[in-house]
C-alpha cells in the first residue's frame, strides 16, 4: 500500500473510533475482469482482509469489522482499457449496521 493508503485508512480509523454508533463495517475489496474468476477472488480476499486487519491493529474492535473479496462480480464500468480497469480495482467500506 502507498503512503496515501495508509492515511486514508488512519482517517477511517479515526471515524470508527469516534463514531460507536457505527457497530460495523464491511471491507469489500474490488477487481477488474483481466484475471481468470478464481485469481480475482483470492487476490481481493486477501486484499480485504489485509485492510480489515489494518483497521483493528489500529484500534478498531474486531467484531466491528468484516472483510469480503468481491472478486471482479461487480465492475463499476467495463473493463475497457487501463482507466477502466483501475476503476474497477478498489476497496469500498460499506455500513453494516
């Protein structure tokens, strides 16, 4: 991860601890379709799980965190071309509860 992935994550972090009305959080970790299904879906799960790991090493209680890889089931365009797919990869945080 790139030193602005952290920082984002810190601010993550940050809206986590001082909002405990959020009770959870999911890490849904995104991929384009460049990747044979099974590549994509180990690729996001261990991506999800690395950044949910993050958040409760900094603080966040465990229970409060779950971590899902998406695969490359839900593009947010067609993965045509270079801008396309880097769209396609990322981490979304969803409100559970």
């Amino acid at each position: 991860m790139t030193a602005g992935a952290f920082h984002l994550l810190d601010e993550v972090v940050d809206l986590l601890v001082n909002h405990p009305e959020v009770h959870q959080v999911r890490v849904e970790a995104h991929w384009d379709s460049r990747l044979p299904a099974a590549k994509a879906q180990d690729l996001t799960d261990a991506q999800a799980k690395a950044v949910a790991q993050y958040l409760v090493e900094q603080g966040v209680g465990q229970e409060r965190v779950l971590s899902v890889g998406m695969g490359a089931k839900k593009p947010l365009v067609p993965s045509l071309g270079k801008a396309a797919r880097l769209k396609n990869r990322r981490i979304e945080f969803v409100v559970v509860n």
